[in-house]
C-alpha cells in the first residue's frame, strides 16, 4: 500500500512538472516564433533596409562636404573671414564700365 501510494504520488508530483515545463516551454517556442515571424515581415525588412539606406546617404554626405570643404579654401572654416569696411569713406569703389544697350522693342 505505502508503495502504491509513493508511485501515485510520484507520478502526480513527475505530471504536475511537466506540464508546468511545457508550460514554459510552449511560451518560449510561441515568444520565439513571434520574434522570427515580426522580423521577417516584409514592412519590417523594408523599414531596416529604408534605415539602412538613410545612414549610407547621410555618412556619404558628410564625407562629400568634408571634401569639398578640404578642396576650396573659401569653404575652410580654419580661414579668417575677409575684412569688413566699416566706413564707406575709406572703402574702394567698384571699377567698371556702363554700356547702353538699344532695345529693339518699344518701350
């Protein structure tokens, strides 16, 4: 009888386990096929691909203005910027010369 009773008992306590182990189990393999099933999705390839893209354009962006900053002088921020005349008086007038252009339209 004490025999009987330590099988039944020990089956009981082995199913109670393991249903809580599939239990936990199963959670894990649905957590698990979640995961795989939103990163496969086509929006979500899609989006890292779009992301992707964005981070290329900008870093070659950078690299294109670090060049021509490097390449024309008047770009270089190390450069002092050009004077600024703060009196007319002392400053040079523009030297050119004015042309008078016949327009064969009425006015």
């Amino acid at each position: 009888m004490k025999r009987v009773l330590l099988v039944g008992v020990g089956a009981a306590l082995g199913w109670y386990g393991h249903s809580k182990l599939s239990k936990g189990r199963d959670e894990a393999v649905v957590r698990a096929e979640e995961a795989l099933r939103t990163s496969l999705a086509p929006e979500n390839i899609g989006r890292s691909i779009g992301e992707g893209a964005a981070s290329i354009i900008v870093e070659s962006t950078r690299a294109f203005f670090t060049t021509v900053r490097d390449q024309i002088p008047a770009l270089n921020r190390a450069q002092p910027a050009p004077p600024v005349v703060e009196n007319l008086d002392d400053a040079e007038p523009l030297q050119g010369e004015v042309t008078n252009v016949a327009s064969d339209r009425p006015a």
